[in-house]
C-alpha cells in the first residue's frame, strides 16, 4: 500500500540554523500538508500546498517557514532561524483531492532545537 | 474559531472491556469527521470517517463512531478492545468546503492491560 514517507525521522539543530524536513507524498496525490505537534499538545495544521502554491496557512506558518515541492516528487518544510519553540514532531499529509477526502499521514520528524 | 475536544486525556482498560471515547467539536456548519490512531513509534493511520448518510460508520479493526449532530460529537467505540488497540487516538474535524485543514482534539492514550 502507498505510503508517504519522510526524513529525516530525527533532527537536532542549534537555535538559529536552519532546517528542510523532507516528505515523499502518495504518487498521485495533488494536496499536501504539513502539521506538527508540539510535545503534550495538539496536532496542528500549518500549511496546505496545491498546484505549486499555498492554499492555506495557520497563524503559526509566518515568514519564518516555507514549503516547496522542487521536483514531481518531495515536498519540503523550511524552517529558517529556528526557535527553541520550534521543537515538535512535524508531520506530512497528502490527499487525492480536497473536499472528501481522506489525508494520508507521514511517520513524522522529530525536530529538536538546542 | 472552530476546536474540537478529547474528554478523556488516558483511558486505561483491561483486555475484553468496552471502549467508549468522547470527542465534541465546535462549529455549526457542515462537517467531515474523522478519527485516527497512532500505534506506538508508527505514524497517524485513519481508522474511519464520517462524511454524510448514515451517522454509525465501521472503521478498520472493530471500530464504530456514531455522529450525533444535535450533540456535536463523534464518539469511538469498540465493544471488547484488546492489548494491540493500546495507542493514542485522535479526532478530526474538517469544515466542509472550506480547504483541507483538520482541526484536531489533544488525544486520548489508550492503555489496554493484557
């Protein structure tokens, strides 16, 4: 069964440096995602990507962070200037299409920043 | 805003026993709903999901969700859960026609003693 995957499953970087957690969505997935969760707190929706552009951003998604998709393949989270507070477990999602569909969950990176 | 919330943060059952998790949601338009499962070290997996028609759906592995709209709440159930159900589960909210974005509850850790 088609999974998406991401690395690294692991990461630890200094304050202030940046970071690119990478995801593979499902091949025929059109919609990805990126959540995270912060240690004892919710899942939280940060961006949603579509046809090479944002379709939605939460509040927390600002300056510091962006999203590409560089090839038919990845689809990627910067993190520039990490915060201590950036420290959560970032999750990758895709889906068929929007509306009724079902996002499919990657296994997660967890991201330390010291 | 919308939010949906997790009555129970840790459940903790023995093996055989009924399985009820609360989930409310906040918000009075249309919705879809979904619950996820998180087994230990693997990634979130989808075990069912409300749309529309009959408000009791069966998801994967025993598991039924009834939605009440009057109520607001999408409750999982398993009649007899076993040792393999211990993980942490999660409800999801999507706005209908309005993007992808899932809102999601804090969990609940379920612990299923043998």
């Amino acid at each position: 069964e088609p999974e998406v995957t991401q690395t690294p499953s692991h990461q630890v970087t200094q304050m202030g440096q940046e970071v690119i957690l990478r995801c593979v969505p499902i091949s025929n997935h059109l919609y990805f995602y990126w959540y995270r969760q912060i240690l004892g707190q919710k899942v939280e929706f940060l961006v949603s990507f579509y046809n090479n552009e944002i379709s939605e951003k939460s509040e927390i998604f600002d300056d510091q962070f962006s999203v590409e998709r560089p090839d038919g393949s990845n689809f990627t989270l910067k993190i520039r200037s990490t915060k201590l507070e950036d420290s959560a477990m970032y999750f990758c999602a895709s889906s068929e299409r929007t509306g009724q569909e079902t996002q499919y969950f990657g296994p997660g990176t967890r991201l330390l920043v010291l | 805003a919308q939010s949906v919330s997790q009555h129970n943060h840790h459940v903790i059952l023995s093996e055989a026993a009924s399985l009820e998790l609360g989930c409310n949601y906040s918000y009075g338009g249309t919705v879809n709903l979904f619950w996820y499962v998180q087994y230990p070290g693997q990634h979130l997996q989808l075990l069912l999901k409300y749309f529309s028609g009959d408000p009791l759906v069966k998801g994967i592995k025993g598991f039924e969700a009834e939605f009440i709209k009057s109520k607001f709440s999408f409750n999982l159930r398993k009649p007899s859960v076993q040792w393999s159900d211990t993980a942490e589960y999660f409800c999801a909210v999507k706005v209908y026609n309005q993007g992808g974005k899932l809102i999601f509850g804090q969990g609940t850790e379920l612990s299923v003693k043998p």
